[in-house]
C-alpha cells in the first residue's frame, strides 16, 4: 500500500488558504479606492454647486 504524502496535502491547502486572502484583500482594497473616487467626486460636486450658489 502506497504512503500518503501529507506535506504535499499541506502545501496545497497553505497555498489556497493565501490565494483566497490576498484576493480578499485585493478586493477591499479596490472597494476602499472606489469608495475614495466616489466621496472626492461628491465633494466635488458640492464645492462648484455652493461656488454657483454663491456667486449668483
């Protein structure tokens, strides 16, 4: 009977376990930037519609 090669198993299972978390963490980060873009363009609007307001 052949001999399990239980490392092999490991190796396999640590390297999922890190794909899966730098893939989380790719994700976060990348919502966090669009979440970054989103409020800064929102500012944006705000700042030109009050500068209208403002001067008109």
């Amino acid at each position: 009977m052949a001999k399990t090669n239980y490392t092999f198993e490991k190796r396999q299972k640590e390297i999922a376990k890190k794909q899966k978390k730098e893939a989380k963490l790719l994700k976060k980060s990348t919502s966090a930037d669009e979440y970054a873009e989103e409020v800064t363009e929102q500012n944006d609007v705000d700042q030109s519609t009050t500068v209208e307001t403002t001067t008109s």
